[in-house]
C-alpha cells in the first residue's frame, strides 16, 4: 500500500512499518474516521489460522478467553500469560467457516515449556500434543483492512459485502473476504495477494484513505490498549481493561490463571491504564517507554503518544493506582519532558471484590 498515491511511510523506528502512516493530513483522516467513513491498511498484522476439529477445546487450554462455545460467525479477544499472568500476546480472535482466525501484533515472542522464547506459532504448535488441531502461519493468506466510521457499512454494501452483526465481535464471510464488527471499526480479511484491489474499491466506495497515525489517534482517544506499546514486561490484564474482552475469570485453568483470579477477587492491580493530556505549548514530546513522573518520583510507563484533531497531544500511560487523578505530572525523559494532567474520564472506578467481602465477613 505504500505505492498509493499519497502514502506517506512512517519512520523507521515506527512499530507500524510497512504500512501508510498517513496520506498528508493526519487530522482531516481523523474527522473523516468519526463524521464519515476511512480505510485503513493493517496489512502487517500477523494472522495465525487453527483449523481442525478441536480447534475450540484446544484453544480453550491455551489462551486466557472461554471459547469453548464460541460460536462459528463470532469473535473475542484474547491473551496468552506467563506463568505470573503477565501478557505476553494478544490477539483478536474471528470464528468462521470451521477455522478460529487470530491476528495479533507482528513478531510476539511468548515463555515456551522450558523457560525459552519462542514465536507464537511455534509455542502453539509445541501445546498441541495429540489434539486434533493443525494452527498454521497464515500471514501470506490473508491481510488485515479496517473501516472506521458510521459510514462504513454503506462503503461496505456499495462492493456487495454484508456488515457484520452490529453484535461486537460479530463475524461472518462474503465471498473471500472475512469481516470482523470490532468496537468502533470493522475489520477485513481479506486475500493478502488481492489487498490492494479491495483498498481501491473500497476507497471508490466512498472510503478515504487514511494512515496508522490516524488509527493510533482514534485508538489512543478510546482507551483501547496496544500490546507491546502500551504493555510491558510486567503489565497483567487488569491493569489495562482486558478483564472480560481478553482473559476470562470464571473458565478452568490456563497459564497465569491464578493471577487473573486472585487480583480479579481480592486484590488491586498495581497500576492501571490512563489517558493523560500533553502540554501542548511545550518543546518535548514523550516517547513509548518514557517515564511518568509526580515530582522527583517515578509513577508510570507512557505508552502511545498520539496527535489526536479535538484533544491535541495524548498519551495512554501506566500509573501508579497511588497517584491522585488530580495530580500535576510530567510524562518523558529528560528534554522530552512535558507536563501532563490525568483525563478523569478514564479513571474507572474499581469494582467490589467477592473474595475480600467474604473474607471480611469471615473475620468479622
């Protein structure tokens, strides 16, 4: 797609390489996304399939989500944990046609048996044993396009495709072509070697082009977490709202369950996710991985820093669950330091833990 007219390419250092970052206006791209219709390539998203009969029951052993009964024309989202319910992969999952599609970042590398990295597809392929389930690299299939806006099924029925269920996750296949309801987007599956043919009839749909930097915008703007941007090392899924839309609490056991459950039950994540407001009139621009500090000590993470067309300079970023939500900030490192101020929209409140009740009642 960086051979359209217009594309510009990101830089070098961006976790979006391969694909457009922008078509010359960022910000026109982001009000056309909420008041109209854009296409967005996300082409170089890694997608893994899983055919075979226990596709389901398997899957289920391995990944944080209940999907035992997920329904063929339904999606989720899910994770893979190491042993302390850490995240090491997220995915988002698409049931159709007797195989689970599931595309993540490019490049995850999860904790394998014996304490050793490995690719995604290989730590998959080494849990199969004797389970009737043949997960394959399916990058090389198919290539990930994505409809953002209200538009988008009037885009999508002028090439002859169906929306999805307006149902969240919702699947369901047209031709070659997969889609995905997602919040607030709709996702494509399409034929990797027909991507650019589908990015033209959709574009002659209606659809403006539009690049990375407007998608991270709008995604930054939703409170919507990037793995291995947003996430760290230590990140587990409570700390960044993926209790529920990726890791199941109530489902048998999975790697980094007991985690899951006890923080889910009794306990408080150390951190939690946060939209912070940037200083706009400031020289600096935090980067990913700059830390965010109150005063001389260290509070936080950011993660992605985003221009976004109403509320300016964003940032997502992992905080302390100590600092006060009115607490003055700053978010980068050294000359890249801004001052910065917590959205209170994105603080939510926390939710009543079952198991402390019921251990205070005990005492009491």
């Amino acid at each position: 797609m960086l051979d359209l007219p217009g594309a510009v390419p990101p830089p070098e250092e961006s976790t979006d390489a391969g694909v457009p970052w922008h078509f010359g206006d960022p910000f026109g791209e982001q009000r056309a996304a909420e008041r109209a219709v854009v296409v967005v390539d996300r082409s170089h998203r890694e997608l893994i399939a899983v055919p075979g009969e226990e596709r389901l029951s398997w899957l289920h052993l391995v990944i944080s989500q209940h999907v035992t009964e997920l329904a063929d024309g339904a999606g989720t989202e899910a994770l893979v944990l190491d042993g302390q319910g850490r995240v090491e992969a997220h995915m988002v999952l698409a049931h159709t046609d007797s195989t689970v599609w599931m595309d993540g970042e490019p490049g995850m590398t999860v904790t394998g048996a014996r304490g050793d990295r490995q690719s995604l597809l290989e730590y998959l392929d080494a849990m199969r044993f004797w389970s009737k389930v043949e997960p394959r690299d399916a990058t090389a299939e198919r290539a990930v396009l994505t409809l953002i806006g209200p538009e988008a099924p009037a885009a999508l029925s002028t090439v002859d495709i169906e929306a999805a269920p307006d149902d969240e996750y919702g699947v369901h296949t047209a031709g070659d072509v997969i889609v995905r309801r997602m919040p607030g987007s709709i996702d494509l599956l399409v034929p990797r070697d027909e991507a650019s043919q589908w990015w033209r009839r959709l574009a002659d749909a209606g659809a403006r082009p539009a690049g990375s930097l407007a998608f991270e915008a709008l995604r930054v703007a939703a409170l919507r977490p990037r793995f291995g941007v947003d996430t760290d090392e230590r990140t587990i899924p409570h700390e960044v709202n993926w209790i529920g839309v990726a890791a199941h609490v109530a489902k048998g056991c999975y790697r980094g369950q007991e985690t899951v459950a006890k923080v889910h039950n009794i306990g408080r994540p150390p951190r939690r996710m946060l939209l912070l407001h940037l200083d706009g009139s400031a020289d600096g621009t935090p980067e990913t991985g700059d830390p965010v500090r109150a005063g001389e000590r260290v509070v936080g993470r950011v993660g992605t820093v985003a221009q976004h067309h109403e509320l300016g300079p964003i940032a997502l970023a992992l905080v302390k669950r100590s600092v006060d939500p009115g607490t003055e900030l700053l978010a980068g490192a050294d000359e890249r330091a801004v001052p910065a101020s917590i959205d209170p929209d994105s603080v939510r409140p926390d939710t009543p833990k079952l198991g402390r009740e019921a251990a205070k009642r005990l005492h009491g």
